[in-house]
C-alpha cells in the first residue's frame, strides 16, 4: 500500500450486535492517501451526510491506469511547478541592504545602481520622523539623464518607505538624489534592478489567482495543495521579474500568531471533546428548541453572532463546530446546512465591534492622525459598526430561510436509529480507506460490507417499528449522551475561562501577549492537567490540512501584494472616486470602496487588502482637490472586508476552520456548497450596509 500507514484499533460496537468476523482482522492498516494523493471516499447524500455503500470498481482502479483527464490535469500542474521551481532556482536572492546616504539643498547624493536592468525600483526610508521633497536623476550610458517627478517623503510610524519606479530607455551609469530640504537628511536606499516584464505583473498576479481558485472551485486537487502550488508558482514570477524574496522575508508573510491561535485553541477543542460535553451540550440545545429545527438554527446563529462580536470568530468557530456536528450527529440532522448557517452569522457578527475581526483591529489600530482628523475610538467604532449590523442581521436572516426553503430541516429520526447510522458512517469511511491489495484486506473489506448491510437493515427496521414521542426521543438522548469524564471536564473548564479572558484583557497595553501565545499557552496548561500520555493520537486529530493552507495562503497573498495587485485595486478605486463630480464624490466614494473591498475580500484574504486600502483611504481624504471625510469611508471599508469574506469558502479565516474541522469528521463543505449559499447571503448584507452608510452620511449627514 503507498502512503503512510497508522494502525487503528477496532471500533467498538455495542454488546447486542454483530462483529466483524475473524478475530485476526480485528486491527485494521488505514491507508490515509492513494497514489493520486486523493482521498477515496463513496458518493455522499447532501442531505444525510452519509456515504453511498453501493459496491463499487475503484479497488481496481486506484492503482490501474488513470484516466486521460486524470494524466492531463497532472501533466499540467507539474509542468507550471518545475517552471516555476526552474525560475526560482535560476535567480538569485535578492540583497536587503540599503545604502545609506546624507544630502541636503547644497549637496546631493551620488550612487551606483549596483543593476544593468531597465527597471529600477527605489524604496528610500528617512531613518527620522521628517518631510521632504526629492528628485532621482539617472545617468544612463549613453550620456542621457531620466529625471522623476518631485517625491514627496513622508516618514512615520506607518509610512517608512517611498516607493517609486523609473523605467530607462539604457542602462543607468549612477544615481543622483537631490532634496529641497535645508537641513542635512540620512536616508536607506534600497535600489533593486527589474526585467522588462515587470509591467505586466498585475496580469501575472491575476492569472494565478484564477488558476488558483479553478483548483478548488471544480476541486482539482485538495485546497491546501492548490495554495501550496499557487504561492510557489507566484515565487517563480517574482524570481522571473527579479524580485525573488529571501527565504526569512518568505517565512515572515505567514501570520504565526493565526497559525499558532488555530493549533492551541484545536488541542483544546481535542482534550475537551473526550469529556463528551458536545454531545451533552447538543442535547440541551435540542431540549431548549423544544424539537423545532429552525428554532434550534436560530439560537445557534444568534449565538454564533453574539460571540464573535467580542471573541474573535475563528475561535467562536472553533469551540462551536464540535458541538454542532455532534448535536446533528445524536438528532440524525444533516450538519452542513448548519455549520454553513453558523460560520455566515459568524462573520457578520464579528463585524460589529472593533475586536470582532482582525481587519477591525487594523483599522482601529492604524494612526489616523495624519490625515488632520482625530484618530477612531474603541467606542466610536463599536457604535457605528453595531447599529448597522442590527440592520444586517435583520435583513439576513428571512434571507437564510429563503435560501434553505428545500432544505430537509424536518424532524430527525429517532436517537436510536440516528446512533445506528453514525455507525453505518464510520463502517463506510472505513472500508473506503482500504485497498484490496491482500488477501487479508479483501476478508476485511468483505466483512466491513456485510456489516453495512447488517446495521441498514437494523436501522429501516427500527425507523419502522419506531412510535415513540418527542419526550421520550429527549429522554433517549439524555441518557446516551451523558459526561463521560467530569474530572477532565472542569480542568478543560478552567483553562478554557482563563484563555477566553486572556483574550479579552490581551489588548491591555500592560498584556504583552497575543491571542496565539494565549492558546499555545492554555493548550500547554490543559496538557499538563490532564497529564495527556497519548500525545501521539491527539496530535493525530489536529487539521494538519488547515494549518498548512493558511500558511500557504498567507504566502500566496502576500507575494500577490508583491507583485502589486492589491496595490493596483486600491489606485483603480481612488482613481474613480477622484473622477467623480463634487456633489456625488461622497456617495460613490461609498459605495465604491465598501462594494469593491466586499468583492476583493471574497477571493483575496482581507488581512493585507485592508492594509493595502489604509493608505489609499489616507490619500484621498488628504487630497484638497477631492475633500471627502475620513469616517465614512473607513466604516465603508470595514463593512466591506468583514461582511465579504461570506462570499467563498477561503474569504475568511473562520470559514476554512469550520470546513477543516468538518472534513475531519467526514463532512464534506465545498467550494461551491459554500458558495450557493455565502454569496447570495453576502451579496444581501453588504446592500444593506450600503443604503445605512448612505442614509446616515449622504442624506443625514453623520459625522461630517
């Protein structure tokens, strides 16, 4: 069998029902991948979450010949990575330092560009708080000169670097830097030689991004492979345009405090999910509805929302996916329509105070002073932000129920019958995961069947004869979903409290820890309350697959931002809003950046987009010729990068946590599952927040 191979214990069934047969079978190899890299699983039923047992050919086919389509979309993936691997190892990295150098009015600054290329891209940082007007003049070979326009340096805390790019007609001899400024100014030069190419980047950054979203829309490959792939092949461009990164500047893009949150915060979830509270607090989530699905949907919504406005929602997710695969799991309801319910409120709850959402945090955190106005309060924020998600919430919810109008959302089956398919569930993923590449296994695979075949005829019988009341269904629940261990339940209890209120006080400026040292730190603590000696097969149940596509996608975005897209959309938005007549700049101004930063932060990670927008935003409320406020068009961006990550499946973080922890459980969240109900759902609340931040600040006026 290929593949690493983990050996896992026999399931245990209950006492009154069939084994398996032949005790030497008892221990079962699971074979976690194929040699396609592909998991093999049966069709699953969209509405029972279960897989198909129907016999199929694939043991014959998994290790036969692959399918033309199969040899082609391979033969392309590899090729695009060897090009770009050969791009990659062809260049060489490029050098960080700075030359360091001093002028004033009288005296200019000479130096060599240290490149024959005939794009020079200049960063220059004043190593002071200063501003000042400078003029690059390049000597080319052949006696000419190239000027630039005046620049203008402006060096704060937030704006380091002035960026600009000189194409030359020839290859530059020196460089010469002259500045208006009367007292002498130190400033770090970094010059960096650029193909000819280098014009079309935007385009380049485009087209893998689609290819990128190609792979996990018709789910060519798994998402974290297409990350994966999708980041190298960016690498490969950079390399080609002559930007290729040091591997530390790489291994800086990720975002370890995100990482290092999901990883804590899963092992936490992992040690209290053996005390068996999901399943106990799924039960009393089902008695509190009184057997009404829709009002079980809606207290888990208005939860998730409340939450996530006060913990972040990758968290909120992440403690509330377990108990809701396990509360659908004991009342036989199909779990996808909920998480997907859940994970949406999620976001748009998130969005209401400036803690909610990391794009908030930015925003808040960012130094508005600058542009002359005052910078924007925790309150200030919170305020606004809250009052218009009352709207959103409102208008989304008849929305979400229009959407699930066919959803088979009826009463579940009885608990026995529920408890019977699990384990009709658990059989099928099972048998799914074997070859039949020994005798051995095809005793094993054969038994696995008849056992299928065993459990369903139990459970039709069951569902037939089944004539209990709704009383009596909870009391059944009751009893098989009881604490299993209440000892390790209130060690994970305090730990969890403890980590949660971290969270809260870590903005404290005396706190200097961040919320991922606060879960690495509470997953330490619970670790060594519970003295955990199976360290091997906890580890086993954290999603590797999720760690490493966010890994992957920070990479993929940040070097997207290299190759300057994110900066393109920004200098396309100002540059419409500056087109716009005076009377309406305000209004288009609005629906502008919040409709474009929804959009963009649908399909690109909202974390730099909303960076990348914060100095556009600056610009253009500091422009004299365009005088807009600053407020309006910041609650615009706010609204727009947290509310469109409900757009796809990998728009926002808690979305990909929510679909990794399900896939785990053998629940299956796809791009376009997500889709058919995120987009419409984000398409309706960012309309909504358009005509609220039109009313309060194009008809009422607000904050002007």
């Amino acid at each position: 069998m290929s593949g690493r191979r983990k050996q896992v214990d026999g399931l245990e069934m209950d006492s009154n029902r069939n084994t398996i047969p032949d005790a030497d079978h008892s221990t079962i190899l699971l074979s976690e991948t194929d040699l396609d890299g592909e998991s093999h699983t049966d069709d699953a039923s969209e509405t029972t979450g279960l897989i198909s047992s129907e016999p199929s050919s694939k043991h014959e086919s998994q290790f036969g010949r692959k399918h033309m389509s199969t040899w082609i979309k391979t033969l392309l993936l590899l090729s695009m990575l060897i090009l770009a691997a050969v791009a990659f190892g062809m260049s060489e990295e490029n050098d960080d330092n700075g030359m360091l150098v001093i002028l004033d009015s009288e005296t200019p600054a000479r130096l060599s560009p240290g490149t024959n290329k005939p794009v020079l891209d200049f960063r220059i940082r004043a190593t002071k708080n200063m501003t000042a007007n400078l003029t690059v003049i390049a000597l080319l070979r052949n006696g000419d000169e190239t000027t630039s326009k005046p620049l203008v340096l402006h060096s704060d805390d937030e704006s380091l670097y002035l960026k600009y790019r000189m194409t030359l007609a020839d290859e530059a001899k020196s460089i010469t830097l002259t500045t208006d400024a009367e007292d002498q100014v130190a400033l770090l030069v970094f010059i960096e030689g650029l193909s000819s190419l280098v014009k079309y980047e935007v385009v380049f950054a485009a087209l893998i991004l689609v290819v990128v979203y190609v792979l996990i829309i018709f789910e060519l490959i798994h998402r974290a492979l297409a990350a994966m792939l999708g980041a190298f092949l960016t690498l490969g461009v950079l390399s080609v345009l002559g930007k290729q990164p040091p591997l530390e500047q790489i291994v800086s893009w990720i975002d370890f405090e995100t990482v290092m949150l999901l990883f804590g915060m899963m092992i936490i979830v992992s040690i209290l999910s053996e005390t068996g509270v999901f399943e106990w607090a799924a039960v009393k989530a089902y008695k509190i509805s009184a057997g009404s699905i829709w009002m079980l949907l809606t207290l888990l919504c208005g939860f998730s929302a409340i939450v996530s406005a006060f913990l972040d929602n990758v968290t909120t997710i992440l403690l509330l996916t377990p108990v809701t695969i396990s509360m659908c799991r004991v009342i036989g309801l199909d779990p996808t329509p909920v998480l997907l319910a859940e994970v949406i409120f999620s976001n748009i709850g998130g969005t209401a105070t400036a803690v909610g959402d990391p794009p908030n945090v930015i925003i808040v955190s960012s130094d508005w002073s600058t542009t002359g106005e005052k910078d924007i309060e925790f309150t200030e924020f919170t305020g606004h932000m809250f009052l218009g998600i009352i709207f959103v919430t409102a208008v989304c919810y008849p929305m979400l129920r229009w959407l699930y109008r066919n959803e088979k959302l009826s009463n579940p089956d009885p608990p026995d019958v529920a408890e019977i398919k699990r384990e009709i569930q658990i059989w099928q993923r099972t048998k799914a995961s074997l070859h039949a590449v020994s005798e051995e296994e095809e005793v094993v695979i054969q038994s696995l069947e008849a056992k299928i075949r065993q459990l369903k005829s139990l459970a039709e019988e069951k569902k037939n004869n089944s004539s209990l009341t709704w009383e009596e269904k909870v009391h059944q629940l009751e009893q098989h979903s009881q604490i299993k261990n209440k000892e390790l339940l209130q060690d994970c209890c305090v730990v969890l409290f403890v980590v949660i209120v971290m969270f809260f006080v870590h903005s404290i400026d005396s706190v200097h820890l961040d919320l991922g040292w606060i879960a690495i730190l509470g997953a330490l603590c619970l670790l060594l309350l519970t003295d955990a000696q199976d360290f091997d097969s906890l580890l086993e149940r954290i999603e590797w697959g999720t760690l490493l596509f966010f890994a992957a996608l920070f990479i993929l975005m940040e070097a997207l931002a290299e190759l300057g897209l994110i900066d393109w959309i920004g200098t396309q938005t100002s540059d419409l809003i500056k087109a716009v007549p005076d009377e309406s700049r305000l209004s288009v101004a609005i629906v502008l950046i919040l409709w474009i930063s929804a959009l963009a932060s649908s399909f690109i990670d909202n974390i730099p987009f909303t960076t990348a927008m914060i100095p556009v935003i600056k610009s253009i409320v500091q422009d004299p010729n365009v005088d807009l406020p600053l407020r309006p068009l910041v609650w615009a961006l706010a609204f727009g990068a947290c509310l469109g990550g409900n757009g796809t499946l990998i728009g926002a973080s808690a979305n990909v946590v929510c679909a990794g922890m399900a896939e785990q459980e053998g629940i299956t969240i796809s791009f376009n599952r997500f889709f058919r109900v995120g987009f419409p759902m984000m398409l309706v609340s960012v309309s909504v927040a358009t005509v609220y931040l039109l009313i309060c600040h194009s008809a009422l006026q607000w904050d002007l």
